[in-house]
C-alpha cells in the first residue's frame, strides 16, 4: 500500500485572505513560526505567500509592508493536490514546479476547499520514520532484506 498526501498532510492550515496586508502575513507567520501561508478569497484557494515572497516581493525593492496586499505578492496560480493522490506524485510535482509547499485542496460546489498542507519538510521527516519501520518487519519475519533496500536502510538509518 502506498502512503497518499492525506497520510502526511499537516490538517490545520494557517491562512490569510487575500485583501489583506504584507504587514499582517508577515507578522501571523512569525507568530505562528510558519514559512507560509495558503491566500484565500470566499473560501478559496487562491495563492500561496512564502518567506521568499515576502522577501523578493517586499523587502528586496522597498515597498510599504503596510500598504501592499498579499494578493500583489501571494504566488500564483497556486499548485495544489487532491488528498488522495500518491505521496510519490506530489514530490515529483513539488520538484516539476521547484516548490516545497503544496497546497491540498478538494473539490466542493465548484471550489477549491482547503483540506491541509503537505511540504518537503514533512515528508523528509516522515521517509526515516518509513525506512526504520522496514528495518522492524524484516527483523520481525526473520528474513534479510534485498541487497538494494539493505543500502537504504544503511544509508537512512545510521
């Protein structure tokens, strides 16, 4: 069985809406010590405002924290996925769009309702999590495992 985005998926998910402030994403991020934010509109996904965002798109050239909205500066359109969807499949869109957030939304009455957020961060704490638990079952069962997992287990579990 393979493991799916909703079996890493962090559930509850810091927004902010759209229409409102660099100033106020900025300081809810170092409040809640996040690196993003999913960017609403009427319940929707609609962008997604990162570290980097702020950064490149505020602080490099000067603008007013105070006055800009995070819909000038939010990435979009956002990448998102459905929570059903492989954990392998949503790497391989993280790397094919050169983003470490995702966005997991579902399809509800024609929008795209917010259901949790998967990063790279969550995943690479998970794979270890993975491998020792392959380690336990070959050791449970009494069998060695193939030389080509042998290596990863010795290379991820030290």
């Amino acid at each position: 069985m393979f493991l799916t985005v909703k079996d890493v998926m962090v559930k509850e998910v810091v927004t902010v809406q759209s229409d409102q402030t660099a100033q106020h994403a900025a300081a809810l991020m170092g409040e809640q010590r996040i690196g993003c934010l999913v960017v609403q509109e009427d319940n929707e996904v609609v962008g997604i405002v990162t570290e980097r965002d702020l950064l490149n798109r505020v602080l490099a050239i000067a603008v007013d924290p105070e006055k800009t909205l995070v819909r000038r500066i939010m990435s979009k359109p956002v990448v998102t996925v459905k929570p059903d969807v492989e954990l392998e499949a949503a790497v391989e869109l993280m790397f094919k769009h050169r983003i470490k957030k995702l966005p997991v939304v579902e399809e509800r009455e024609g929008k795209s309702v917010l259901v949790g957020l998967v990063t790279l961060t969550d995943i690479a704490r998970l794979h270890p999590a993975l491998i020792e638990t392959l380690k336990k079952l070959f050791q449970m069962v009494g069998e060695a495992p193939p030389k080509s997992i042998e290596k990863v287990i010795g290379y991820y579990i030290v």
